[in-house]
C-alpha cells in the first residue's frame, strides 16, 4: 500500500473495501486480531488522506480511536495524527495548539511509559507526526516557548526509538524526518539561515541514503522543493528559486491537493514579486488565496460531511453483506444439521426395527429349542417309566423293578426341572459358558502352580446349550479334574470342545498314570460320569493309557 502511495495510486473507497475484504474477515475472526483490526482502519485513512477525502478520513480516524479505547484504555496516537493531518489541510493550525495543549500531558509521558503501557513502534510514528505538526503550527503562531517543548518531546521519542528499533529503518527514518522537519520550523521561526541549511543538509542525505525506503523518497523530494523555493525565495536567489519551484509543480502535477495548489500559486505570487512583476504578482497571489478561501469554504465542509456519511455507508452496506453471507452460511449449516438429525432417526428406526426382528427369531429359537427339548426329553422318559410299569406287572422281580421306576421317574423330575428353569429364566446357556466355566474352575484350582492347565475350542460360542444339559456337563467335568487331582501324579490337564451341527464333543485328557486294568471302572466317579452322561442321552469313550494318564470321550445331542 505504501508503494502505490509513492507512485500516486489511489484507490475509491468502495475498491478498497473490495480489495480488503478477506484481510477484513481473517481481522474480524478473532477478537485477539485487534492490531491487525487497527492497521486495517490506518490504511483506508491514509489513501483517504493522500486522496484529499477528508471526512472519509476522519471517519476511520474514530474508528481508530474507539478500537483503541476499547482494548487499551487509552488515547488512540494514529487518531490523533489523523486528526492533526485534517486540521492542517484545513489550515486550523489554532485547532492543531488547542489539541496539543490538551494532549500535552500525555505526549509527554510517552518517553517514560513507552514500556508501561506497551507502545509499539507505530505508536511512536503516530507520536512523532503529532509532535511534527504541533511544533509547526505552534512555530507559525510565534508560540516559540511550546514549540521547543514539543520539539522536545519529540527529540526524546526519536532517541528511544533510535536505540530499542535500530533495525527497523523505516520506523526510524519516518521519526527522523519528523525530527528534521520540526528544527527546520524553528530556524525559520528564528529567521536562521545556517540552521535552514543544516534541515537542508539532513533530508538531502536521508533523500540519496540507500537505507531510506523508497517510499518516503517521492515525499522527501516534494517537501525539499517546497522549503528549498520558500528559502530561496526569502533570500532572493531568484534562479535557485525558479529551479525549486519548477521542481515543485513538476512533482505536484496532476495532484489536486488545493493546498499544493494554493502554495504553488503563492510561490509562484512571491517570485514575480522579487522579480518586480508587481501586477501579475498580485494577480497571481489573488488566485492563489482564491484557492486558499475555497479550500476552507461551507462547500468544502458540506463535502467533507459527505465523504464521512458515505464512508459509513459503504461500510455498514459491507458490514450487511458480511452478516448476509453469515446467515446463508448458518442456514446451510442448519440444513445439513436437520437432514444428519433425519438421517439418524430413519437409522434409529430402522435400528430399533432390527433389533425387535432380531430378539424375536431369538425368542422363537428359543422357544422351538424348549419344545425340543420336551419332545426329545421327556417323551422318552416318560415312555420307558411306562414301560417299566408294565414290565412290573409281570416280573417276579418287583422290588428291583420299583427302584429302577423310582430312580426314573427322580430323573424325569430332574429334566423337568431343568426345562423350566430354562423357560422361567432370563439366562439362556451357551456352549461359551460352559467353556468358561470350565475355564474358571481350571484357574481356581491351578493357583498354587501344582499343573497347567490348556483349553481348546473350535465351537460355535453363540449355539445354545439346555440348562439341564450344562448342569450336566459341568458336573461331569468337575469329576474329570476332581478325579485327577485325587488319584493321579499328573502336571497337565488338557480339554477340547468342538461342535459339528447339534453334536458336542468334549475330551478330556491328563498326562498322570491312569489306572491299572483290574481297577477300571471300579470307582464311584466313574460310575457319577456314566449316570449323568446316560441322562442327556451322551456317550462315552473311556480310553485308559496306564502308565500314561487316560482320556475321556464325551459326546451329545444339543437340545
């Protein structure tokens, strides 16, 4: 932005307010950004300002300075050089005293508080301008007394700027220039040609200094044209004058600063006047304070006005836009919110759907399986009870055949039982949980660290297993290992579970010395296995490897 102020290229107020628009919305994103918030206002004041649009300026000029109260607490220095820049285009150098005279406390402080209120180094340009201006106009007023003072200020603020941002030349060269500019006021003010000359010499090295940012050079060469003509002019070197002046309006051509164009028409009124051109000097100078006159007139305020009232126009139709794109942005948010929030119902839906389907066939499974059972179960039983009753009538034997009845009928009171237990309650058995019941009965009894124990499986860990068959199996496995621990010098226990269809296999199986021939099938958990095996329908292989160890085969139908 800086590169198109020093070639002349200025911008409308609605194109930079398109150029800046995405810096604007990054800015505004973050209310941290409140820097990058104050340099956005710097630069719509400063085209404002070198493109002579005044109210326009002074409005960013209380944006400045609301931002500034708003997250410091405190008086906004680019406002205040902002608003010093409009009252010297406007020739109100007592509006420039006035102020100085009431910010005075506060400049002054800056030197010491630079730290305390944590003043950057754009704050200490936006100082240094103040004080430039405020020395110049006070020195036009003859108030010598606070120009030095401010001149003061100023100098103390360029000797603390030189030494804490010493690498930064563009801060330090704006600061030196204000420097400069400000003795330059005072030896004129002191009619001191040697001290002029000194400025002279000072902004002549800064002009052809590499370090000096381009920028500021077009700057420097104005301003060296327009003191250089006025001090030549006062000394009465009519061709160093001419020189300068030529200078001048080649540099301010096409600039329609009236100011620039008021002091060209004076200069110009003041040579023809050295030059004895009594008359066309003073036409001349007439002009010239034409121009002066129009530049301070009802009409230029009323424009000013407008620039100010459209400037807040432009920003608040900018500002409506923003907040127009926000809500179209909220509204497609909340389209896609709803259409997610439906999307989740229907599977919601349609999940619990699923789930009652599939709890359904689970309890119809459930039931066949009982009915299964039943029928597979208890139909048997109940046909040999007859049976033997029957068989009863006619037997000599009817002791024998009442017990066997007895011991029956006890075992078709146990299946009942188990089938409803089965249907009464709300655990449904699995083949897992007789694997892991095994499992927890192996762990408990292998703590000490006497055997190993491995279980194998290769089933199907969801088929479902009747109560009154898992009460079963368990207890036949507890006899396996009981038997085991018992009788046997073994360090291993091993069992397998597989399932092919509605048929378990379980074999169990541990390194100890079995048995010797003669006592196979002698022992009473033997005969417990046999009995509980007869009664879910299962068979068995007992196979008897003595002197090493011996496994069981243990196979049933799946209710």
């Amino acid at each position: 932005m800086r590169t198109f102020l020093s070639e002349n290229i200025l911008f409308t107020h609605k194109e930079l307010l398109k150029m800046l628009d995405l810096y604007r919305r990054v800015a505004w994103k973050d209310k941290k950004n409140e820097a990058h918030k104050r340099v956005y206002y710097g630069i719509m004041s400063n085209q404002a300002q070198m493109a002579d649009r005044d109210g326009e300026m002074l409005y960013y000029a209380e944006k400045i300075e609301k931002l500034e109260r708003e997250t410091k607490n405190r008086q906004s220095l680019t406002a205040l050089s902002i608003i010093v820049l409009y009252y010297e285009g406007q020739g109100a150098d007592g509006k420039i005293k006035a102020l100085y005279e009431r910010e005075k406390a506060y400049l002054k402080s800056i030197p010491a508080n630079i730290d305390k209120e944590k003043l950057d180094e754009n704050d200490l340009v936006q100082a240094a301008m103040v004080l430039e201006q405020s020395t110049r106009a006070l020195y036009e007023l003859n108030d010598t007394l606070s120009g030095k003072e401010a001149e003061g200020i100023l100098e103390k603020i360029a000797a603390i700027t030189k030494a804490k941002y010493k690498d930064q030349l563009d801060v330090t060269t704006r600061i030196t220039v204000s420097q400069i500019l400000s003795f330059y006021r005072r030896a004129v003010a002191l009619n001191n040609p040697g001290l002029m000359l000194e400025a002279f010499r000072s902004l002549d090295a800064l002009l052809a200094g590499k370090n000096t940012p381009g920028y500021m050079k077009p700057y420097l060469q104005v301003t060296l044209a327009d003191i250089k003509t006025a001090y030549y002019i006062h000394y009465t070197n009519i061709d160093s004058a001419s020189f300068y002046l030529d200078r001048y309006a080649t540099m301010i051509n096409g600039n329609q600063n009236l100011y620039h164009a008021f002091v060209l028409k004076k200069y110009k009124a003041r040579l023809l006047y050295t030059e004895g051109k009594y008359k066309e000097s003073g036409n001349t100078y007439e002009t010239a304070m034409n121009i002066l006159d129009s530049s301070r007139s009802i009409l230029v305020k009323d424009i000013d006005d407008m620039m100010y009232a459209r400037a807040e126009t432009e920003e608040q139709q900018l500002l409506l836009a923003e907040a127009a794109a926000r809500n179209r942005q909220a509204e497609k948010r909340l389209f896609i919110a709803g259409a997610v929030i439906a999307l989740l119902l229907i599977t919601g839906a349609f999940m619990i759907q699923y789930t009652r389907r599939r709890q359904k066939n689970k309890l119809m499974t459930f039931k066949l399986n009982m009915a299964r059972n039943i029928h597979d179960e208890t139909n048997p039983a109940l046909l040999y009870a007859k049976a033997l009753i029957k068989a009863s009538r006619s037997d000599g034997d009817r002791d024998a055949a009442n017990a066997e009845l007895e011991s029956h009928i006890s075992h078709t009171m146990a299946l009942i039982r188990s089938l409803s237990h089965d249907l009464k309650s709300d655990k449904q058995y699995v083949l897992h949980d007789l694997v892991s019941t095994t499992e927890q009965t192996l762990e408990k009894l292998s703590k000490g660290g006497d055997f190993t124990a491995n279980v194998q499986t290769s089933i199907d860990k969801k088929r479902f297993i009747s109560h009154y068959q898992f009460s079963n199996l368990v207890s036949i496995l507890n006899e396996c290992i009981t038997n085991t621990i018992k009788h046997a010098s073994f360090e291993k226990i091993n069992i397998t579970f597989a399932n092919s269809g509605n048929k378990l296999t379980v074999t169990y199986y541990d390194n100890g010395k079995g048995w010797e021939t003669q006592r196979t099938g002698t022992g009473i958990g033997i005969r417990n296995m046999e009995e509980r095996i007869r009664q879910i329908n299962g068979d068995w292989q007992l196979d008897n490897n003595y002197p090493n160890g011996y496994r069981i085969n243990i196979s049933c139908l799946l209710r």
